[in-house]
C-alpha cells in the first residue's frame, strides 16, 4: 500500500474535493464490481470504498491507511473517474476496450444493466 501511495504523491489531484459516490454510481458498482476491481489497483479500490461509500473525509482515510491526503485524493479521483467513465460508457454502448482513459489497470467488455 506504501509503495503505490508514493505514486500517487508524485502527482498533483485533479479535483481535491471530489464527493461521494452518487446512488446511481454506487448500484452500478455494485452491479460491475468484479470488473472494476480488475480494473483499479488495490490503494483505489480501498479509498473508493471509504470516501465513496463509507463518506469518510480524506483526512481520516489518510489516516485509516496511514497514507497522505494527497495520496488519498489522487486515488480517490482516479476511482471516481473510472466508475463515472465506465458507468457512461455502458450506458451508451462503446465496450470498455475501446476506452483508453490511461489510469485502469484492466480491460472489459462486459458491462451489467
């Protein structure tokens, strides 16, 4: 966990107040949990979870992780984005093979109504 979160220092958030998950976000992970998965590494699976579901505050997932805030952010909005982006795109029919977002880790075409 240490060592991913020191890749996600490096860099910069791309929004630091990103909310929870949305309801529709929330049944469509749920509904696509084994793709996500596959598709996130372990340190944004663990923040989606906190922040996105749990609502926890950035502060005390950092602290719940033992990991910095920023680390904590960039995570959070890498996972938010790949649930929007993957939510979008089943929603309009592109397979997710055919999105190339350069922050998964893997690749699905299967997406659950």
């Amino acid at each position: 966990m240490a060592e991913l979160a020191s890749k996600y220092e490096k860099t910069e958030p791309d929004r630091s107040n990103q909310p929870p998950l949305s309801k529709q976000d929330f049944l469509f992970l749920v509904k696509n949990s084994d793709r996500l998965r596959t598709r996130l590494d372990p340190l944004c699976r663990f923040v989606l979870v906190l922040r996105g579901i749990a609502k926890d505050a950035y502060d005390q997932v950092a602290a719940q992780l033992g990991i910095s805030r920023r680390a904590v952010e960039r995570a959070y909005c890498i996972a938010f984005d790949t649930v929007e982006s993957d939510r979008k795109t089943c929603n309009d029919g592109t397979p997710t093979s055919h999105v190339d977002n350069g922050v998964t880790l893997g690749k699905s075409d299967l997406c659950e109504a």
